[in-house]
C-alpha cells in the first residue's frame, strides 16, 4: 500500500470521528448503486467511541454528507450547511447525490453504548425498501486517519501485495527501514521515494506532496484571518491564532521562537477545530504538528524549497506508515499517543532528515518526541477537538523540533529503538483505561464536565 494517503485533504475536526464516517457514506454509496432505486430509508448506528463524541466531533453530520456522496476534498462550509438544512429542516437525504428519501434524524440516527468487538469506532449502515425490509447492510470501522475499513476487511491480513503478488521493496517496520538504507546507502526519504515508486510516478509523488504542502500553508492562512471570532460548539472558546499573528514579533530572545512554533500550529488546530479544510497528518486531531515544524522551517532556517517539503513529507509518511501498521494512529483506540505522539515522531524525523541526518539519527528523532508522548489520553472536553487539543499540537511540534537538534547532536548509541517506543505507545494505549481514550468519560473532559 502507499503511504501517501497519510497525508490526506479533508474536514476537520476529527479524521476518526468526522473524515472517516463521511468515507464510509462514500463507501455505502458504491455498495447500493446497484438497488438505488429500490431504497427508501437509511438507519446509521454508531457504536463505541463515535456515539459517546459524536455530536461534538461532527459524526452524525459526516456521514449524511457522506451518503449525499460528497468527497471530503470537495467540502466546503456553505455544501454542509445545504446538506443540513435539507436533511434536519426538510427531513430528505439525497441519497448518493441522485434520490431524495425521506430522513429523521431522531429515528435514523442510533447513537448506541455499545462497543464492537473489532474497534473503538464502529457503525453500521442500514438500508430499507418501502416495506421496512432491510436490502443492504455494512458495518465500518474508522481506524484513525480518515481510514475505514469493512468488519471483512479488518478481520483479515493487512498485507497489500502487487500483481505479482510481492512488492519489491517491502519497508513493515523501522528495523527494515535501517536495514535497506544501510544496504542502499541513502537516507529515509530516499527510500520512502523508491517505495512509493512501487504505486505511483516520481512526477506524481512529487506533484502529490507539493499539494500537501500548499493546502497546508493555505489552512495557515485562514487560521490567522477566520471568519468567525468564536469557535463552534457549546465551548464557545475564543479563537487566539489572529491576535497571537498581530502580538508575535521578532525578538533578540533566543526562546521567542516557541512564540512563532506555537503561532503555526494553534493557527492550524483552530481551523480544524472549526470544522474547516486541512490536511490529516496522520490525524485531524494532530493535524498541525507536521505543518507547524514545516513553517518553523520555511520562516526561519535557510534552504526550506520544494525539494526538502518533497524530502519532508516522504521521510514523515514513511514513519507514519510504522504505527500505522505496528501500532494505530487513532485516539479511540490508543490515547492520545496515537495521534499527537505519531504526529511528533513524524515531523521529528522528518526535519532531521532534511536537515541532513542519516536514517539511524533520524528514527531516533523519531523515537525520542514519541517516547515522551507515552501515555497522553485522549480527553477532549465536551467531546471537542478544542481543549486540550489546539495547545497539545503546539507542543508536539515544540517536542518534535527538540527531539530532531537533540538526535543530531547526540555522540551516544540509543538504547531504546523506534520499532520498541511503537510497540510500547500500543500496549500502553491498550492498557490504558477506555475512559481515557476519546469517550469524554474520564479526564479533562469530566473534570470540565460542569462548563459542557
């Protein structure tokens, strides 16, 4: 499989909660075509983690924009507020964009208690014909990331073969990883680009990251110049990122760089949390770490062109690919280690790399900003990714920058590996009690219950 669709342009504000059950209406979409016309009530049940968040995560909204079969790229604010006002003031879901059907949200819409056995993120989708009788069904789970699988898909192997039936370059974990890059004497984004090359044209990976890069920059943009002064949700938290731009000044303090650092992600995570256009890197929840440490180097080291954006973003989706398939990128499932944590690790490695760092400097980067991620839950208050999340993407990115100078100044041999720190994030993420991991039952988000 590639790794491009790590990074993914979607709607914020959760690639788990939000991204993923719009692809899974996109998914339902293909599956009916077939009996369309025969369709005339959906019944969508949301288990586990996207019932006990979903509302304020959006989820029940994805996924009616999702079965108007509207892709995440092509979503804007004024398409979802069409697509609401027909589905809860006119009671009609326009079916995969080609049948009205009538729709009621109270009865159409389960929002259930119970967790699936397969993952934290389940739903199920429903179709009926003018008897009640049921025609279709599928049951999805949002993995993390804006990606969805089938229950069939999920129970079986994650291996993704060629047509003829191997890949030439197999890259699973880190240790393969180093092993290829010492064989082949290049460094990670080397070798994240002769994988890829496996799927997909230089020209295209290359066009491919370089879009990336401009949404992202673009997200910035409207992070510091938003329509709206409050950010949506019963929080009513007062967005920072447009004064924060105006008060942030170049200054002789060599620790006024955070200022900046933080001004970049908070930006982006405000947007997100807005329920604006980003970029999933590798979550919507962690979506501003990644291009935070980018801006860090465009605006204030010297060299940061096309070539290392492409360099950037090939070594990060190359980590992110490990925990990924080692380990989860989803909240739900792992705390939120999964998703600030991966998030950190990337960008570390990343910047380590297009600063010059051989394969081996740049996984310890890697594994340095995770290792002090271990254990970070996932408790958003009121069910919305607002507190702690803008802040903690700041501060992934903060951690990401000082694992990077830390690994490249270091004359010691790591004594913890990548591939350990991600089997750890995993077991601990599993260890942790389910309360803690994105279902507002414990934490942050219960101690700040009485504001919600």
């Amino acid at each position: 499989m590639s790794n491009l669709n790590i990074f993914k342009i979607g709607v914020g504000p959760s690639s788990s909660h939000t991204l993923g059950p719009l692809i899974a209406g996109n998914l339902f979409c293909k599956q009916i075509d077939s009996i369309l016309q025969k369709i005339e009530r959906i019944e969508i049940t949301l288990y586990g983690s996207l019932s006990l968040t979903g509302k304020g995560h959006l989820t029940d909204k994805a996924v009616i924009w999702g079965l108007n079969n509207v892709e995440p790229r092509f979503l804007d604010a004024n398409l979802q507020m069409e697509i609401n006002k027909k589905a809860f003031d006119k009671n009609i879901l326009n079916l995969c964009g080609k049948r009205e059907i009538p729709f009621y949200y109270q009865k159409d819409i389960i929002f259930s208690d119970i967790f699936l056995d397969l993952h934290e993120n389940g739903m199920c989708i429903k179709a009926f014909d003018a008897n009640n009788n049921k025609l279709t069904s599928q049951t999805y789970y949002s993995i993390g990331g804006g990606f969805v699988k089938t229950e069939e898909e999920l129970k079986q192997d994650d291996v993704e073969i060629d047509s003829n039936n191997t890949l030439i370059i197999s890259i699973e974990n880190a240790t393969k990883a180093l092993y290829l890059c010492d064989e082949k004497q290049i460094n990670l984004a080397q070798l994240s680009l002769m994988y890829e090359l496996q799927f997909h044209t230089e020209e295209y990976i290359k066009a491919y990251c370089l879009e990336i890069w401009q949404v992202m920059q673009e997200v910035y943009q409207n992070g510091i110049n938003p329509a709206q002064e409050y950010l949506p949700g019963k929080l009513q938290l007062h967005r920072r990122a447009k004064g924060l731009h105006k008060r942030v000044k170049a200054t002789t303090d060599p620790m006024g760089i955070i200022d900046f650092i933080s001004l970049y992600a908070i930006a982006i995570a405000e947007e997100n949390g807005s329920g604006a256009r980003v970029v999933t890197a590798p979550t919507n929840g962690a979506c501003a770490v990644i291009p935070a440490v980018m801006l860090y180097l465009k605006n204030h080291t010297i060299g940061f062109g096309d070539d290392e954006v492409i360099n950037f973003l090939l070594t990060a989706m190359l980590i992110g690919s490990f925990y990924k398939k080692n380990a989860s990128i989803s909240g739900a499932e792992a705390g939120c280690q999964a998703e600030i944590g991966s998030a950190s690790s990337m960008a570390a490695a990343a910047m380590a790399s297009v600063l010059g760092a051989e394969a081996r400097v740049a996984c310890n980067a890697a594994e340095m900003a995770m290792e002090h991620h271990l254990g970070l839950t996932c408790d958003p208050v009121g069910g919305l990714v607002q507190i702690p999340c803008i802040e903690r993407n700041a501060f992934g990115a903060i951690k990401a920058i000082s694992a990077a100078r830390m690994a490249m100044t270091r004359k010691s041999i790591p004594v913890v590996s990548l591939d350990e720190v991600i089997k750890t994030m995993y077991q601990t993420g599993k260890d942790m009690n389910a309360k803690y991991r994105e279902t507002s039952l414990g934490g942050l988000a219960k101690t700040l219950s009485s504001v919600c």
